[in-house]
C-alpha cells in the first residue's frame, strides 16, 4: 500500500522544508519495522520547488495471517478466506494509519527541533492514494474531507475488472486531496479517516483507542458533520466505547465553540460606573473573587475543573500559598494553549513542580481529582446538559470530594443589563441554560445536602438592586466528619469509576 504527500516552495521557503517536518532526509531512502511488515520512506523528488515524500508499507503475508487478521471485533467480514484472500497488502486501511503514526511520529505531534517554527505554518500540500477503500463510495469520501479544509478531494473510481467494463466499479478508489494546511493536521485526519473509510480494523479494539481517537480528531472531530460516523467507524461499532467517544467529543465541542459573544461580556465592565476608577473586566473580578475565597478557606492543593486556556491557573501560580495547583480539562487544544500560556517548559524545577495540567472529562469520577483541599468550577455547569449534571456533581462532591468547591454561574436576571445581549439570548450559544438566583441556590442546596456540604452564597460584580450581580458564586464546604459516612453511602444507582451518572 502506497501514499505520497507532496509540497511546493520557492527559493526562500524551499519544498525540501518536507524533510524537517516529517524527520525524514530527502536524500535518503530509510525503512522502519511494523508488526505487519516494513515501511519505507523515499523522496521520488526533492527541490526547491517540489518535494514528494512517499509511505510504502511492504506487508507480510505470513505475519498478517499469524497475527489473526480479520478476526475478532472490528475485523473484515470476509473473516473465513482472510488468510487465503485479501486486499490488506495493497489498499490503504488501518495498516497504513498505523505505519503512518509510528514512521511520522513526531510530524504528527506538530514538532520539529531543528526548526520549531515550521510545524504551525499551512503549506501547499497534495495527498494521493492510489487504492483506497471506501466503504461508501466517493460521496462518503467527500463528506469525510470536504469540511477538514481541503480545496480538493478528487476520487477516481477503480473497476473491478477493466477488461469487463459491464462488472461496474469496485469499492476502491484513487484518491488525491489538494489544499493549504498544516501537516501535523493532514496527517491526523489520514490516521483517523482512512480505517473509517475501509470500514474493518486489523486489530482488538480496547478502551485506549477512545484516546488515540480524541488526540487525533482534537481540533476538528468534535465539529465535524459526521463525527458521529467516524467515531462509530473508528470505535468498529463498539457501542460502549462509542457513546463515551461521543460524550467526550460534545463536551470537547462545547469548549473549542466559538466563544466570541461570552469573552465580549466577560471582558466588559459588568455595569457602568461614573465613579472615575479604573474599569475592571468581569472575568478579571470573577477571578479575583475565587482567588479571596480559596484563600479564606485555607486551601494550598487547589483543582481548576474546567481550566480552559488556563488564566486561573495562571493567577493562582503567582501566590506561593496555593502549593499544587492541577488544572484539568476535556479538551487537548485548550490545554496547549494554557501551557503556553504558563510557558510550562521555561518554568523553574521549583515553580513547575507546583503546576500540572492533564486532560479529564468531569462526567467520569476520577482517581486524579481526589486528595485536594478545595476546587474550583467556574463558568463550567451552564455548559453541561441538565441530565449529564448529576454525573458531575457525583465525580465533585460524591467521588473526589474536596474540602472546598467553588462554583460560579451567570446570573440569568442581569442579562437585561447587557446592552449588546439582545432579550432572551443567553450569554454564550452553547450555554445549556442560565439561572436566576433562586434556581442556582435550589441546585446547590441540593447538592450541598446530598452529599455532605454546606453551602454559603456571594455576588461577584457590582450588585444591581434589582437584578442581583452578573455572577452568582456559591462556596461549598464540607464537614470534616462526613467523609467517612459519605463514602460508605454508595448504591446500586452510584456511578463507579469510569462511569457516567
């Protein structure tokens, strides 16, 4: 099976910067063993103005049929003649996203030490497959790579034999993508794209592929039109591990959408002030009230549930009181962009010892969240659907249980001082809902009494007479006595580990 993956330049950004991104040299042909087989890596051009890098997985026979191909979950159907009949040698399928993710590692990962600069510019790229499968034809390969940023997906269909033309096409077809992206991004999309397109995974399916599927569709899975195909595709129809891909995938969508309407709001004043002072953002007053409660609560190991691009995070590494501070988040893009944010790499041993960001979905409890004195969740349970909102509250309060919580919504009843936020609308389009004063405290009475806390409330933001502040905060803390009897409580109805609600 064969891929290529071609580039063009100039003189002053010459094609050969190929060779940087994939850590493969243009003048040298380098092969790599697979479980499968060999692959091999050769340029059959290399200048300035053109570079082709060619993927050629040579694979034995023999191997393929000891190792079971076909069979067990997400094998081929044609299972029984596998070892005697397949196409495996020859078209484009799991085989080839697997060589592809060992060969290019480190391209896929979007680095290059030689020349870190090269891996975030989108270049001219041109992907031709001369035989893929696609299970689905030609129009589910449009639908597949159409919405990824391709100018062109061209398919050419292959006949199932060219001296009877009468027999039609077969299911396999030549493949050529042109468009202007980054390869780290390409590459990703053909890990994923090509076993859902042939339809049939070469090996078992367990657990982890949930996660090699979210790393590889990060960015762009979540709001794909058939993210739900992929998945299922990816997954081989395993159900159970589909519907937790599909969890994780709404809540990653939820925190990459466009949030250009809330940061307006959030980055207002929250109501006009003739006072002379200098104004002060929401999100800045948001965070330093979360800053004044952590700190009346004593709390040194601190959890930010929900950190996004890290800015809490940020403020709460300034004060040498907050000892382990661990910000967690559903999605990797987020997470990225807050260990740039924190310059995670440039900190010293001593600050980055404090400081640990990984990626977890709050609908799941969670071993890693617990032991800490206080977390916070700001701005995070008006994003979660009101079903899915008991799992969270069992992974916080029931599972990871910390002293503190802290937990900020919007205010429904301020939204008509916002000028800009026409009436009706909430202040964010993935906001599953807002609530009024009343209905926050209902909710976190609830919970304060379900699982062992008390509960206080405070504004945050300059407190209308009328409508109450723009944000509601509410200060979770739990009696020291009740650990014990709260973690002796479970039911049959009690979510376990790795468990949604």
């Amino acid at each position: 099976m064969f891929l290529t993956i071609s580039t063009t330049g100039t003189t002053e950004k010459p094609a050969t910067d190929l060779g940087f991104l994939l850590h493969k040299h243009p003048g040298r042909t380098q092969a790599f063993s697979t479980s499968h087989g060999t692959a091999h890596v050769f340029y059959p051009e290399a200048t300035d103005q053109r570079c082709t890098a060619a993927l050629l997985l040579e694979v034995d026979p023999v191997a393929l049929v000891r190792r079971g191909q076909g069979k067990g979950r997400g094998g081929a159907p044609d299972a029984a003649l596998a070892q005697y009949v397949n196409d495996r040698p020859y078209a484009a399928s799991s085989l080839l996203a697997v060589a592809l993710s060992g060969v290019f590692r480190t391209a896929l990962k979007g680095q290059c030490t030689a020349r870190p600069e090269l891996p975030g510019q989108a270049r001219p790229l041109r992907v031709e497959i001369p035989v893929l499968p696609a299970r689905g034809g030609a129009g589910l390969v449009r639908r597949l790579f159409g919405p990824l940023g391709w100018d062109s997906v061209e398919t050419e269909p292959i006949a199932l034999d060219e001296r009877f033309p009468d027999w039609g096409d077969s299911r396999y077809l030549r493949l050529v993508l042109e468009g202007e992206l980054r390869l780290e991004d390409a590459l990703r999309q053909l890990y994923v794209l090509l076993p859902v397109l042939d339809d049939s995974k070469h090996y078992w399916i367990a657990p982890d592929e949930v996660d090699k599927l979210l790393r590889a569709g990060d960015g762009w899975l979540a709001a794909h039109p058939e993210h739900a195909l992929i998945t299922a595709r990816y997954l081989a129809r395993h159900k159970r591990l589909t519907q937790s891909a599909m969890e994780r995938l709404e809540l990653a969508r939820l925190a990459e959408s466009d949030g250009s309407e809330a940061e307006e709001l959030d980055n207002a004043v929250d109501e006009p002030r003739d006072t002379g002072e200098r104004s002060v953002p929401l999100a800045a007053r948001r965070r330093e009230a979360l800053l004044a409660a952590l700190r009346e609560a004593g709390a040194a190991r601190v959890l930010d549930l929900g950190c996004g691009e890290g800015h809490l995070v940020q403020a709460l590494l300034k004060d040498p009181a907050f000892t382990e501070i661990a910000g967690v988040d559903v999605s990797v893009r987020a997470l990225t962009v807050a260990g740039r944010r924190l310059r995670l790499e440039r900190l010293g041993e001593r600050q980055s010892s404090r400081v640990r960001l990984f990626q977890g979905s709050l609908a799941y409890t969670d071993k890693r969240l617990a032991g800490y004195d206080a977390a916070v969740l700001s701005e995070v349970i008006e994003h979660v659907d009101l079903p899915r909102l008991p799992a969270l509250e069992y992974a916080v309060f029931g599972s990871a249980r910390p002293r503190t919580v802290l937990v900020t919504t919007p205010n429904v009843e301020y939204n008509v001082r916002w000028e800009s936020l026409p009436a009706g609308r909430v202040r964010h389009r993935d906001h599953r809902f807002e609530w009024t004063r009343e209905e926050f405290r209902a909710w976190a009475g609830r919970v304060a009494a379900r699982h062992g806390y008390a509960v206080a409330y405070r504004p945050v933001g300059d407190e209308d007479p009328e409508v109450g502040p723009p944000t509601q905060m509410a200060v979770f803390t739990r009696a020291a006595d009740t650990t014990e009897s709260a973690a002796t409580t479970e039911t049959a109805d009690t979510p376990k580990e790795g468990e949604a609600a």
